[in-house]
C-alpha cells in the first residue's frame, strides 16, 4: 500500500481494535507502510488473520489477535501478548464500533399510530439493543484505553486515536443509539486529550462522513441494487456528490499520528465528509 503523505512510524507499535473490518484494516495497512508494527484486534481472528497476511505479504509485520473490547480480561490478555510478541503501545486505534439493525427504527419520522403499528417505532426500542450499541462504541474505546495507555505513560511520541462520527454533530434519523455513541466518543476524545496531555499522549478522532460499507449497505441499497431513498438524501446534502472511500480516510489517520507534523495538536475531531458538514442545503 502506497501511502498519501510521508508520515514515519518505524520502530512504533500500533494497536488497532476492529482491525478485521473495513476501515480498520486499511488503517492497520497503512500503519505498516509507515513502518510500524501492528496488532490488529478483532473479534473475528479470522478477518484480522487475513489482514495480517495482506500486510505481511507486502513487507509490513503484523499479527493478529482475538480480542473482546468489551471484556477487560480479554483486553489485558491481549496487552501481554503484544508486549511480548512486538512490544509496548506506542498508537492506539480505537476502531471497534459499529450500529446494530435491532437499535434502528423503522422510520425517519413518527407517524400517529406507529406505537402499536407492526412497526418498529422509537418505542419499541429495547434496553438491552440500544445498550449493545452503546458500549459497543463507548466502552469499546473506553477499555482499550485502559488496558493499553499505561504502556504510553512515562515515553514521548505516543498518541491515541479514536473513530467518532459525523453522526456526533448532527444525529441522523433511525439510529439513536449509534449518533448518540459517538457522540460521546467526541466527547471522550476531548476528556481523555486534556487528562493524558501532562504525560504527553495526544489524543484526536477523526469523523468520517458517509461511505457505503457492509455495515450501513441495507440502509443505503435496496436488493436490487438500486440506491434507496436515505441514499438520494445523502448525496443531496453532500456537496461533492457521492459517498466516500475509506483510503481518502487515511491522510488525516497518518498526520494525527505523526509526531513531528501534528505534535501541538490533540483534543480535535476532524471531519472528512465530502462538504456534509459546511452544507446548509441552499
């Protein structure tokens, strides 16, 4: 993987929870192609296996690890590992996260009688769905904080970097649970940079703006393949048109991360949303 800007991480450690998916494991590929060494945690080994393979076979060095980010235990595990297999925690990529359909309403807008329509309305939403989605995405950072950013404390050059949402500004319809959970990693993201700033750790996020993965495809295609009506609505309201990529996320990954060039920067959460965000519509 050839990188956008010239960021050097040789002899750094990088951690990335939910390297397995999407966006986390072209961030673990950059992070090797900038010289770290990554450990790529995911709770499916598989998919983080198969990265670690990708990145191996191109020169990089990384492995994988079986990690619940919701599990403490599981997490301070995996820390053992890491230091004894690459060494300690220079980065720490909080990717895990992610919505679930169960926490989603079935409409944008409620509508008289949805309540006790065969519908799932904001009322139908159960305690233990939207609290999944929650921790998911607070505690799944929140932890992996814990468990890794002792490894940083008392060293220069070490960063965290966790993934908000565009979601945090501006709550989309039909997913409380998820808008609100990033919402609060902003949030976090801003606690945790002015708690760790004496020891030197920076911590930033970056909030990516509207891209087609597996994760929100039945909210954005119909089966056939077509784009559905939240689609038509997302371009419209984006003025470059069209949804993003996950390697346009990767140039705002590595200046966060490098030492050199951001080193008077943390606490920020920095939008990459094709325009969404500066779009009033008219």
């Amino acid at each position: 993987m050839k990188n956008p800007i010239d960021t050097d991480l040789t002899g750094k450690i990088a951690v990335v929870t939910g390297a397995g998916g999407v966006l986390c494991s072209v961030f673990s590929k950059a992070l090797a192609a900038a010289g770290a060494k990554v450990a790529l945690l995911d709770l499916n080994l598989e998919a983080a296996e198969k990265v670690a393979a990708e990145i191996t076979a191109e020169g990089g060095a990384a492995k994988a690890y079986k990690v619940n980010v919701l599990d403490k235990d599981s997490l301070t595990a995996c820390r053992e590992r890491v230091r004894a297999e690459l060494g300690k925690c220079d980065i720490l990529i909080n990717g895990a996260g992610g919505n679930n359909p169960r926490a989603t309403t079935d409409k944008e807008y409620y509508e008289q009688g949805d309540i006790d329509a065969q519908t799932k309305s904001f009322f139908d939403l159960k305690p233990d769905d939207v609290g999944f989605v929650f921790d998911l995405n607070f505690l799944g950072a929140l932890l992996p904080t814990q468990v890794f950013a002792p490894d940083m404390l008392g060293r220069k050059g070490c960063s965290i970097l966790n993934i908000s949402s565009m979601n945090a500004f501006t709550p989309l319809t039909k997913i409380p649970a998820y808008s609100g959970a990033k919402a609060a990693i902003s949030n976090f993201t801003q606690w945790l940079a002015v708690h760790f700033v004496k020891e030197g750790i920076r911590v930033n996020a970056i909030a990516p703006g509207f891209l087609s993965t597996n994760q929100n495809r039945a909210l954005l295609w119909n089966a056939d393949g077509t784009p559905t009506a939240r689609t038509g609505k997302i371009l419209a309201a984006t003025p470059m048109g069209r949804f993003g990529e996950p390697e346009e996320l990767v140039g705002a990954v590595l200046f966060l991360l490098d030492e050199k060039a951001a080193s008077f920067i943390t606490g920020v959460v920095i939008p990459i949303d094709g325009g969404f965000s500066a779009y009033s519509g008219v």
